[in-house]
C-alpha cells in the first residue's frame, strides 16, 4: 500500500516516519524544498526524541520526501497534516488545508482514493471537502491525533485510541482500507472509535479544551489557595486520587500554551458563537489562561521586589512543555515579556538546545528594539544562574535534579519563584531559600 502525507510539522512527520516504520511505503510530502531536503538527508526539522534516529533508518528505504504532488496519484491513502493556526479573530484557519485539497485535485485519476484530515479542524470541515472532490473518485476520513509533544513518537505507537469519522460509518470500504493502515494496533487491542464525521470532529477539541479546563481549575483554586493559605500541591494530590477526576493536568501554575490548547479553545468557543450558544466553561477556561501569568508575576515575583526594574532574572525553562523546542503560545516566553517590559534583565535558559536556538532567533527576528541587551540565552543552566536576583522555574522540567546548594552559592539572592510547581518547596527551604510557588508559600 503506498502512502501521501502532506505537511511535515509535527503530526506530518511523525505520521510519516511512524507509518513507514510499520512497513509502509510513504512519500511525504510538502512545498517547502528546505525542509524536504533536510528531511531527504536524515536530518529531523524539528526535535522530537528518537524521531531523527528513526528518520534516518527508513529514509530512502521506504520513506522519502518531496515538494511534488505528483505521489498522490499512485497513493491508496493521503493523510491531510497540514497547520490550522489561529487567525485573527480566534478561529482555525484552513487556508493551507483547502490549498492542499486543491493540489490534490491535479492528481487524482480514476483509481479510489482515501482522503484522511489528521489536521485539527472545525466541525463540517469533512463535509465542505468531500463537497470539494465530489466529482472524483475519493472518500474523505476523520483521524484526528492526539500526539503529545515531546513523547509523539512513543504516542503514535502506544495511542490510546484511534478515533475515524465517515460520512456513513457503515461504508466498509474506507473503514477497512483504514483498520489495514491501522492494524498493528488492532492486532494490539487499541480501541477504534467509528463515528460520523462531526462526531469525530468534535472529539478533538472536546478532548483538549477538557483538558485545558483541568489547568483552568486548578490554577483558580490555586489564586484561593494562595489567599487563604493552603498548599494547592496536597490540594491536587487528594482530587487526583479520586478516580473520577484523576491525577493529570491538575498541576497548578503559570498555564498551558503549546500548538493545541490555546487555538483549539478558542477555535471552539468560536465553533459555540457560530452555532448562537453562549460557551461559559470553555470561554472561561481561555479567561483564566490569559490572566495567569500576569497574575504570578504581580502576585510573587513583583511583588516581593516591588520594583524588577535593573533586576536580574535566571528563567529556566523556555519552550511551552520540555523535552521539545516549541516556543509557539509559551508561557516561558510570555513571562520574559513581561519581565524585559518592567526593566528586568533576563537569563534564560532550556535543556534542549534547539529550544535556546530558537528563543535566540525569536527576539533576533522581531520587531522589538527596546530589549538591547536585557536578554540572554546560556547553554549551562550554572551560567544562567549566576549573579541573578532571582530565578524563575518556567517550564514543567524536574530541576530537583540540580545541585541546589552549588546553585545557593552562585546567586546574589537565594529566592526561587517556582511558576510549575516542581521543586521541593521544604528542601529548598531547608537550604536557605525563599521559596514562592502558585498556590503555595
């Protein structure tokens, strides 16, 4: 079976290398000839861990890349990868998914084909590009991912379901074409969820703006938590042993960010406003995101300086989640505008390279003319740290890993503003730090 995949960011090129490493013969494909020609020399675009190792074994094998459309017309399967992003009023824009529809057209001969939107899409979408190809020979599949940034990989191969949405989920020929694509993870009793195209549409903004509503919650209890004196840490740890709410996505801190969350809540609440449902929960969830970072700056790190002005900031952490080189929407990133805008200078610093690179780049190439030298990016966290004011934990990595007592002795002031939670609040205590986290003292 031979397979197109179109786009490749990170859903694109873990799709391709994922099928490819389950015996398919897979053509990627996309119209930027810099990445196809890395990506043709073994050389990930983007770091995703184990994902170049992987790329370079099937590459030229049964993988390859290229800026031609012209694949499409030997494939049985064409996975749509491309980016939805945000548009200006807060809806997905599906300029470049509607682009690629129409390049596929070109290709397609007589032979069936199978059309599947990996891409996060409003509801509809399937139905608006079947509309499009009605006159060929394709039918178009919902499968939507659920891939996690900075484990994607492992995710692909372990999913914890496979969701695949048809316009009569009766149709057997697309459904078993599709469960032969998928039938490693058959074979390994994954569960398949065989829908209707908007049902399966929904799930995936359903899934994520829950998800994204858990941080909500748990970052405004955490506001009462930290009035009231309470320890939001214990707070999470007992309602995540109830079963019925579980344990993930319940640690409070400076919000979540990434390529998903924030464009796909607010794609949805748009999806409400389009449909004349007034959406509380989820506006609300993006509400509280917004606020969450200004509110930890005021209420921890201003307001124990008073004035930040000329003071110097070790930020560590700067993509929106670790282990991946994402700076898109993070709060890392948010939190070092705000500092640099009050007078701040900035030490960052990421354990992956990639992710420094690209926070250097970012305030390279932008408009901002004010920052100077206010912000550095080191490559050893020791460097980062030394003769600052303070240090700013702003990405979710395990810094309990660190000597905290060396670093005691590399900072002009031992004090600590823990915006995920993640260090232990008592031994750093006991070292002789103060000691600030979301929710907790």
């Amino acid at each position: 079976m031979k397979i197109s995949v179109i786009g490749t960011g990170y859903v694109g090129l873990i799709q391709s290398v994922g099928l490819s490493k389950l015996g398919f013969e897979v053509t990627g494909i996309d119209i930027d000839e810099r990445k196809v020609k890395k990506l043709n020399s073994g050389i990930s675009t983007l770091y995703e861990d184990n994902l170049e190792e992987e790329l370079k074994k099937f590459i030229n094998e049964n993988l390859k890349f290229t800026s031609s459309y012209e694949p499409i017309s030997n494939s049985d399967v064409i996975f749509l990868c491309v980016g939805t992003p945000q548009d200006d009023f807060g809806n997905a824009d599906l300029k470049f998914l509607y682009s690629a529809v129409e390049s596929i057209k070109k290709y397609i001969d007589n032979k069936p084909k199978t059309v599947v939107i990996k891409s996060t899409v409003p509801v509809g979408t399937c139905r608006k590009i079947q509309e499009i190809l009605k006159d060929y020979p394709v039918e178009v599949v919902s499968n939507p991912e659920f891939l996690r940034e900075g484990i994607a990989f492992k995710d692909f191969f372990e999913p914890e379901r496979i969701v695949l949405g048809f316009e009569n989920p009766e149709n057997n020929r697309s459904i078993n074409l599709l469960k032969k694509v998928y039938g490693h993870f058959e074979k390994n009793n994954v569960p398949f969820v065989i829908s209707s195209w908007e049902t399966s549409e929904l799930i995936k903004y359903a899934s994520n703006a829950f998800l994204a509503a858990k941080i909500s919650f748990i970052n405004e209890i955490s506001k009462l938590s930290d009035k009231v004196g309470a320890d939001i840490k214990t707070i999470s740890e007992a309602m995540g042993m109830d079963e019925r709410i579980g344990a993930k996505f319940l640690n409070a801190g400076i919000g979540y960010g990434g390529s998903c969350f924030p464009k796909d809540v607010k794609a949805l609440a748009k999806q409400f406003e389009s449909f004349e449902i007034e959406s509380k929960i989820i506006t609300s969830t993006e509400n509280v995101n917004q606020a969450q970072t200004t509110w930890f700056f005021e209420n921890k790190i201003k307001k124990y300086y008073g004035n930040v002005s000329g003071k110097t900031f070790a930020v560590l952490g700067l993509a929106f989640k670790p282990n991946t080189d994402d700076l898109r929407e993070s709060k890392a990133i948010e939190l070092i505008n705000i500092l640099l805008k009050n007078g701040a200078i900035v030490k960052g610093f990421d354990y992956i390279e990639k992710a420094r690179e690209n926070t250097l780049n970012k305030y390279i190439l932008s408009d901002s003319k004010s920052i100077g030298y206010s912000l550095h990016i080191l490559d050893h966290l020791e460097d980062a740290v030394f003769e600052t004011d303070g240090i700013v934990i702003a990405t979710e990595y395990d810094f309990n890993i660190e000597n905290w007592m060396k670093i005691k002795e590399l900072v002009k002031e031992p004090v600590i503003f823990d915006g995920k939670n993640v260090l232990d609040s008592k031994k750093l205590k006991s070292l002789g730090y103060t000691y600030f986290g979301v929710g907790r003292n």
